[in-house]
C-alpha cells in the first residue's frame, strides 16, 4: 500500500499533517494548470446571492439602497472571477476588491460580498502573492474609509449619516483575520511542500541504496561462480583426452556452482518482486563458510581457516560472508598462488577479518581496482566498518575487514591467538 493509499484511508484528519489535494497546485505534481474550481464557485454564488437577499430585509429601510439588477450583476461578477483563482490570482484578488469597493460606494446593503474578497485574498496569499492581497485588503479599506465619513454626502441614499468609527474597527479585525488565516495557510502549504519533497528525495535514496545492496550482490554471487566454472572449464578443457575421469570431475564442479548461482540470483530477484516480504531462503553467513572452502578446493584454491565463524546480526553475517568470497574469488582469478589463508577474530563487539594469498598477481588488474573490491569497501562502510586492501611486503595479496557486530556478542571461542 503507498503514501497516497495510507492517506486516502487515513481521512481528512490528517490533511493538517500531509495536506490537502488543493495544496499541490502548482507544484508539478499534477498534470497540467490547475483545475477550474467549478463547485466551490457555484457554491460560493449561490451564498452569496441568497445571503445578500436576507441581509438587504434584515437592515432598516432607507438606510441603504435596496438590491436592483446593476447590484446582482456586481455580486455575480464578483463571485465569477474567483474562477481564475488558482490561475490569475493577482488580477483576481484586485477584480474582487474593485467589486466590492463599487459596491460599497452604490452603498448597497453590507453582506456576503465581502466573503468573495475573502477568498481570492486567500488564494493569492496561498499562492506567494502577498503584497498584491495586502494591497487588495487595503484598498477596499480605504474606500470604505473614504464612503463611509467622506462620500456618503453625495451618494444615495439622501440624508445619510457618517458610518460610526466602532465599525472601522470590525472591518479592520475583519481583514486582519482573513490576511491572518492566508498566511497559516500558505505557511503550511510550504510545510507540505518541504515534507513531500524531503519524502520523494529519501525515497530515491532508499530506491538508489536498493539498486546498489541488488548490483553487490548479483556481483559477488556471479563472480564467485562464474570464475570457478571458468576454472573448472579450462581444467575439464584440457584433460578431456588425457584424463577423461578428472575431466568428469570438472563438469561435476561446474554443474554445482551453475546450481547454486542459479539459486542465490533467484533469491536476489524474488526480493525484487515481493518487496517487504520474508525471504523464501534464509541470507548467505558465515555458517557457509566451509561450503566457500569446498568450492574453491574444486577450482584448484585450498584455504585454511583460523578462528570459528561467531554469531552475528544477519547484515553483519551477510557482508562478512560476501567479503570473503569476493576476496578469494580475487584470488582464483588473479593470483598465482593455489593457497589462501582466512583468519576470523571477533572482540569488543567488532569482528575482523584477514584473506591473505602469497601471490604473485598473474593479471595486470591483480591490485584489485575492480568492482570486486569498491562492492567489499561498500559493504562495510554501510555498516560502519572498513576494508584494508593491498599487497603485501614480502609478496602475495592482504584484504583486511573490520566490522562492528552492533549486538556487542562476544563468542569466547572465535579464533586463537598468534
């Protein structure tokens, strides 16, 4: 189930945390321009009109001018810019605010207008226009300043009275509020739009990690096999004739290798077609260590191992396995020697290793600049260790790993002393 499941799910409740469909406008995450908000205007309209019908009977007879045509034409108006909204919001905001201001200055009953105002204030804050909404607010202010105490001597009704001064104070805390809420809204819009985008950037690096734990292993699990089967298929190769029985033995060892590769890139790959779930096989360790030493005894590499393979978190145990088989698959493809030597010795919560092989190098590549070793040096960086490689002074290959075991397990056991 993704993000957009979980939250349809969760209900509006959690717009306040996620954000609300509308909050992604403008943003690319939608196709094309923003949607024409066809109800909400047809519904902000039809409140409009009918609110300004009741307040026009609910205020006192002649003390403003009764509702005409030219009147519901301004609402109408009004009402119908706010179509544009999300696409022109700066004309809009103005577009209203004059609306209103003409209104006023009919001096036609005070109502629901305002809300229309309101709106498309709110729309271009929302939309990073703020000095064009203040500029808006103020203004229709300032008419209603000027009509209230200055115009109402010329305009209808006749015998009007200045508005009182307490009324200037409503308005005021009325655009205070709109501006008010404007700005907690678009604030939270830049909230949604930091947290999405910090969302999406962790999901490509999770996606990226993935992508890099999948190359690593399909690496280190074809390399390994694919140089025994190499080994193994010059070996068969030459003694075809002269050793029919040895050569037998050869095809033996690569059929097994074959299966085997097949097998762990299968359980590379289900993880890539049921993510989240357990895997069907347990993950390689270090328990495997003498199946390792068997496949490379039949490519022609005897390895003597030092120390017992101690208990470790899987991830530990899985790199540390992965390491060495890198190590002494480097070793069958680029060395001279046919013999090897791993040590394991795990203290203080932190498991070492040592691969060494006495050489000489046989290819040009034997220094290890492949992606053998950057795989070895990227395992244990994710685990917080590191991989010392290099020749040695007196000949051959060292590849030494330091790994922390995380649990702090110590086996008493693991590995004798030199």
């Amino acid at each position: 189930m993704d993000e957009e499941q979980v939250r349809g799910r969760a209900g509006p409740g959690r717009w306040w945390r996620h954000g609300p469909p509308w909050s992604r406008q403008g943003e690319g995450e939608g196709p094309g321009a923003p949607r024409w908000p066809w109800p909400s205007t047809v519904l902000i309209t039809v409140f409009v009109l009918v609110g300004s019908h009741f307040a026009a009977h609910a205020q006192e007879e002649g003390e403003r001018a009764s509702l005409d045509v030219f009147a519901r034409v301004l609402l109408v108006v009004a009402c119908g810019l706010l179509l544009w909204r999300h696409r022109h919001p700066v004309a809009v905001v103005f577009g209203t605010a004059a609306t209103a201001a003409l209104y006023l200055g009919a001096d036609y009953p005070y109502g629901p207008v305002f809300l229309t105002v309101a709106v498309a204030c709110f729309a271009a804050v929302v939309a990073g226009h703020r000095r064009a909404a203040w500029t808006a607010l103020g203004m229709l202010w300032a008419v209603h300043l000027l009509v209230a105490h200055w115009l109402y001597r010329w305009l209808p009704p006749a015998g009007d009275d200045p508005a009182p001064f307490g009324q200037e104070i409503v308005v005021a805390g009325w655009a205070v509020a709109v501006v008010a809420v404007a700005e907690l809204a678009r604030i939270r819009r830049e909230q949604w739009a930091r947290e999405r985008a910090e969302r999406a950037q962790a999901a490509r690096r999770r996606a990226d990690e993935e992508r890099l734990r999948i190359a690593r292993e399909l690496h280190d699990v074809l390399a390994h096999s694919l140089s025994v089967i190499n080994v193994q298929a010059g070996v068969g190769l030459a003694l075809l004739d002269a050793d029919p029985e040895q050569a037998r033995t050869a095809l033996t060892t690569i059929k097994s290798a074959s299966k085997e590769a097949l097998g762990e890139v299968r359980q590379v790959l289900d993880s890539l077609r049921t993510p989240g779930d357990a895997p069907r096989t347990p993950a390689p360790g270090l328990d495997r260590l003498p199946e390792l030493v068997e496949q490379a005894a039949r490519a022609g590499l005897t390895v003597a191992v030092t120390g017992r393979p101690p208990r470790l978190p899987p991830h530990t145990d899985l790199a540390a396995f992965r390491i060495v088989q890198e190590a002494l698959t480097n070793v069958v493809r680029h060395s001279g020697s046919r013999h090897a030597r791993v040590r394991l010795d795990q203290t203080a919560g932190t498991l070492r290793l040592r691969i060494d092989d006495d050489g000489p190098a046989t290819g040009a590549d034997a220094g290890g600049s492949g992606n053998g070793l950057a795989g070895m040096r990227e395992r244990a960086a994710a685990l917080g260790g590191t991989i010392e490689a290099g020749p040695r002074p007196d000949g051959g290959f060292r590849v030494r790993a330091v790994l922390p075991t995380r649990d702090g397990q110590r086996d008493d056991g693991t590995g004798d002393n030199q």
